[in-house]
C-alpha cells in the first residue's frame, strides 16, 4: 500500500540487522523516511502519533548500537513504539495497527521477539528491565539491558520505585529519559542550556575523562583536585538539571541531551553501553517531530483518526450529526455543579481531555487537579480532600483506576469516605485492546464493602448518577463508570437524583427478563424488539445498580419468570451478572433458568467497538439470538422429558 517514490534506505531495512549494515553518516536519512513513513501512513488510518514521531531519532540509534533481540530494549508507554515496529520487521504492517487482525497500537510479546514486555500502562519498563537484569545475572547470560521511558511515565511513582531499587542492586543496566516535557518541565534559561550542551558533548565528557586520568597520577594533590572537581560539577547539575535526583538514587546521569540528533546518541550509546551499573541517560525530544500540526497540538494529536496529512484535521464523514461524546456529558455536567458548589473539585491522572475535565479546567482551572500519571496518589488525595468536607471526583479511566485497587480498599472504602470515581472508558473500548479496555472494573469494584456501584443507560442517566453520586449516597465512596464513545442522543435536562438501588422496567413481557446494565441496555431493548417479530415477549430492565442491586425487582422477577438474562459489557466472572446469580440462587428455591451474558474469560483483541460488540454478541442481534436459542434449547427438553417421562 506504499509509494516508495523517493524512499532510498526504508524499502530495505527488514530487521534491525539490516540497519545496522549501514554507515553511521545514513541514519539521519533513515530517522527523515522513518518519520514520512509514520505521517503517510497514520493520517490514513488513525493510531497514535505525536509520541512516536518524536522517538524516531532514538529509536534508529538503539537499534543501530545494541544487538537487539539478544540486547533487550524494554519500552514504556507502548504508543511510543510506532518507530519500533517499522525496524522490527513490521513495517508493511503498519498499515493494519488497531485494525481487527492487525499489529497492535502498543508493545506486545505475542507480535514480535523484539518486545520485551507489554507496554500499555505507563512506568513500568524500569522495574521489568532490572527483573530482567537481574535473570540474566543469576544466569549467567551477558547481554545488555535498556528501559526507553517518556511521554509522561516520568510522573508515575513506579518508576521511583524501581530506580531506587536500581540503585540498591548496582546492576549494569541503561534507562534512557526521554522528556517530551510531558514528564519533567524544561529549563528555559541560557545558562541552563549552555551547560547541557557542554555535559551531553562529546568533548566534555573527554574532558572528564582527561582530568581524571590526569588527576589519578597526582597522588594526594589530585586526590584534592578530584574532590573539588566533582563538587563543583554535582553544584552545576544540582544547579540547572534534574541530574541530581537520579544520582542520588544510584544511577550515573547524563545529559539532558539533544534527542534528535541521531549521530550524537549513537555516540553516547557506545559509550554508555560499556559502563557498569545503573546508568541513566536524559534525551530532549520534540513530541510531533517533524509534522507541524502535531508540534503546535500535542494533545490532540496525541492519537488520531484519520486525517488530512497537510493541516492535521479529521476528515470530514458524511454520516448523520452524532450525539455528544459521554466525556463531553460528563464535564460539561460537571461545570454545572461546580457553578452551585464550590466543595467540588476533580481530580485526573494525566487525561484532562480524555475525560472531558479539560471543559471544567477552562472554566474553574483550580478545581481541577492533574496529578500526572499516577492513579494511586490520585485516589488517597482524594480521600484527603475529603476528610476535610470538599466533594472530590475521580475521573480516572476504567483500565488505569486498576492501578489504585489498593487506595480505593485501604484509603477510601474503609474509612467511609465520600469520594466519588468516574470511570470513563468503561466495557470494550476498540482500537486500544486488552491494555484499555475496562472490562473488569464491575467485578473489582463491587467486592469493596460501602461502594455504591452504577452504569448510566444513556446521557440524561449519566448526569442524574453524578448529582446522586455527589449528594444522595454520602455514607462511602461512589462509582459510575460509563463507555467510551458517543451517547444515545437523548436530550438532556436538570438533574434528578435517583433512589439508590432502584432499577428501570423498560419494556413488560412474559417470557423472558432481561436484565441490563448500561451500554448494553439500549441493545437489549432493540433486542426485544427483534424478538417480537420471531413471537417471543422480552421484559427488560435498565439495572442502573450492580451494588446494591434492586432485589424487590429480582423477588418479583422470580416469581412472574422461569428465564433471566443479565447483559453487561464486563467481564462475567464476578461482575453484574454473578451479584444477580448469587442474590437469586441464595434466596429463591423455585426454579429460574438464569444466563449470565458478558465478556468472557479472555481479553479481547482490538478492533473497532462495533466489531467487538458483534463478536462478543452484546448487540441487540448477539443478544436476540442467545435468547431465540436458549428457550429453543428449553423448548426441546421439555418435549424430550414429556416423551420420555410421561407424568
């Protein structure tokens, strides 16, 4: 699917084998056709975007300098990766990323030897990369291990962790910074960059060598000039760099340095590779690099659609206007509320715009706290500020509020503080995969004694939870998590709170009862519609509540019904369904046939929501048909009982 017109070096690079055949003096065209390559290919069909183009540089000269696969390259922030998967003999494949089928958006074992280790979630290559350090040590193996993180995963306390740890074990092991000024804020004065440049240069680190060969010969008068020398260079860095942090953790640092100057990292990776113990190394990319929409919008065009390649704006569809996206809904509901309460605050892990805190930032820019990309420390300050009478709201993506389980038990639920948590991208999420998709969080979340748990059918629900959320259920913590995507398209009007625990009858019918909660819900009403035409009355009911569930209803339910499917767009084990299945089978002795309907016991590949949702049989077609066979298969039983077993 690609002109080659004008690609001299990239049409040949199959493995990073046959980059490092090349002299030193091509790479920088290599790092340009790299870089094309991305943009003609992304604008087409969508990926993420800015963060790769600014890896292209580094990512030439890892695989360029170390012996990878043998040599480990263990990347954080997996969309970093773009430029990765085209050296690593994916580059014809490019074209299918987080298509169905497809290479995946993110850094995974299963696609290539030369991933190391899954990168979805952020700050954890630091902690695999001495793992497996410390394996090839205990081994007796020699190769070269380097963690590459950035784009943020700077800001996630794991990664302290892990350097601390670093720094106690002493192993030979290289931690490459890449600061995008999404992690560490740039120091923008003269002096500070006159420095840099000396420290990263190859005749300064000459230099430092020179003196102290030199100094080494002096006996005790060099031991003197050593000791003053290295106090007036720790006092520089300690100055203008970050160095300092990472010294005092273990680690030989060096840099800031210019992360797109190929030749020059190549350089220092030669260099680097050779010293023993934890070495870190601190690069100053560009996010975008080299495609000026992206440079001047970082944040929109972190991740893309497709879009028109000179001016970086989506293409133009020709379907019907949509409805508003649910994170729209969700800040813009959160605006209003903040405009009548000023104990209202939000809180974010790096994802203002992703969670549509970005509508209340520019609004009430101090009632929003971004904490950077650290889920933990966001839900104990929450528990903080709620100690002190104020109404935090966590709005944290589903898959990453995974990361805080602990905080959420400990910090919130057992003291019975009141904070609520907003998780976006709830259920199946599309082109991101198994890193993103928030599948679990109705199984993780229910078993926390005092939660309260719910799902919104449409918009109009999801403001009602919210308001309920904050001034209804205040004994405990609070949960609504909601998908990602666009809503119903109902309108929206004031707010109503909603009793707790109540579910929504829907639609009557008599000869089965479904039993829906959110996304779900309005497919299983299309379902039921589908399931009038074939002669079969569907009742179905709009949950709202996991915990407490409605369990009037469900008394009610077992009486009028002798089949009950539960849909959810989590993962069955433990989730809605199983709180309905245990209610039910502890409290009711008649004989119910219940259906627990879900995503199954696997994690579900990427592709876009609507083939996930047909593949998984949660649109109103899966669901007609699950129901259409189950009472088909009890309609033959009961026929083979009556011929077999005549009363």
């Amino acid at each position: 699917m690609t002109d080659w017109t004008g690609y001299q070096y990239l049409p040949l690079l199959n493995s990073p084998q046959d980059l490092r055949k090349l002299p030193e003096n091509a790479l920088r065209d290599v790092c340009a056709e790299v870089r094309r390559y991305i943009i003609d290919v992304v604008t087409q069909v969508g990926g993420h975007f800015g963060a790769g183009l600014g890896v292209v540089e580094l990512t030439v000269a890892l695989h360029y300098v170390f012996n990878t696969p043998e040599d480990k390259l263990v990347w954080d922030t997996g969309h970093q990766g773009y430029p990765h998967k085209i050296l690593t003999g994916r580059r014809d494949q490019l074209w299918t990323i987080r298509q169905r089928g497809g290479i995946s958006g993110f850094l995974k074992r299963s696609e290539s030897p030369y991933d190391v280790f899954g990168a979805g979630h952020a700050s954890t290559s630091i902690s695999a990369a001495l793992g497996i350090a410390t394996a090839r040590d205990a081994l007796g193996q020699n190769f070269k291990v380097v963690a590459i993180v950035g784009d943020g995963a700077m800001t996630g306390g794991l990664a302290y962790e892990a350097m601390n740890n670093c720094g106690l074990q002493k192993r030979d092991l290289i931690v490459v910074l890449n600061d995008n000024r999404m992690s560490i804020a740039p120091n923008v004065w003269a002096l500070s960059n006159y420095f840099t440049q000396l420290f990263a240069s190859p005749l300064g680190l000459k230099a430092r060598k020179a003196a102290w060969e030199l100094t080494e010969r002096m006996d005790e008068v060099g031991d003197r000039l050593r000791q003053l020398l290295s106090r007036v260079e720790t006092g520089v860095k300690a100055v203008i760099t970050p160095g300092m942090l990472f010294e005092a953790l273990g680690f030989k640092y060096f840099g800031p340095v210019n992360g797109h100057n190929v030749q020059l990292l190549v350089r220092l990776f030669r260099s680097l590779k050779e010293m023993r113990g934890p070495v870190l190394l601190h690069v100053i990319t560009q996010k975008g690099k080299g495609y000026a929409p992206a440079e001047q919008d970082k944040q929109n065009l972190h991740a893309i659609g497709k879009v028109d390649k000179i001016t970086g704006k989506p293409v133009a569809g020709t379907s019907k206007p949509k409805a508003p996206l649910y994170q729209a809904v969700f800040g813009q509901t959160m605006v209003e509320l903040c405009e009548q309460d000023a104990r209202i605050v939000a809180i974010t892990a790096a994802m203002p715009d992703g969670t549509g805190l970005n509508i209340l930032q520019e609004r009430f820019p101090d009632r929003v706290f971004d904490v950077g990309i650290a889920e933990a420390h966001a839900v104990t300050f929450a528990g903080g500020l709620a100690v002190q009478g104020m109404l935090p709201v966590c709005a944290i993506y589903s898959t990453f509020l995974q990361r805080a389980f602990d905080q959420i038990v400990h910090d919130i639920a057992l003291q019975h503080l009141h904070v609520v948590f907003a998780l976006d991208r709830a259920g199946v999420v599309g082109q991101d995969g198994p890193t993103h998709h928030g599948m679990l969080d109705l199984a993780y979340l229910r078993i926390v004694p005092g939660m309260v748990v719910m799902a919104p059918k449409d918009e109009q629900e999801l403001r009602n939870m919210l308001y309920s959320a904050l001034y209804s259920y205040t004994d405990g913590p609070v949960a609504l998590r909601y998908p990602r995507g666009n809503a119903v398209g109902v309108p929206v009007g004031a707010m109503v709170p909603l009793p707790l625990g109540k579910a929504e009858v829907l639609r009557k019918g008599e000869d089965v009862a479904i039993l829906a909660i959110g996304k779900p819900v309005m497919e299983a009403l299309r379902a039921a519609e589908l399931l009038q035409t074939q002669g079969i009355d569907a009742e179905v009911i709009n949950a709202r509540f996991v915990k407490p569930l409605d369990i009037g209803l469900l008394d009610e339910l077992c009486e009028r019904h002798s089949f009950i499917l539960t849909v959810e767009d989590g993962q069955v084990h433990g989730g809605f369904g199983s709180a309905v299945l245990e209610y039910i089978g502890q409290r009711h002795s008649r004989r119910v046939d219940i259906r627990l309907h879900g995503i199954p016991d696997y994690f579900v590949e990427h592709a876009t929501p609507e083939e996930q949702y047909r593949e998984l049989r949660l649109d109103a077609e899966g669901i007609a048909v699950i129901v259409r066979e189950h009472l088909q298969r009890r309609s033959s039983r009961r026929w083979w009982t009556r011929r077999f077993f005549p009363v």
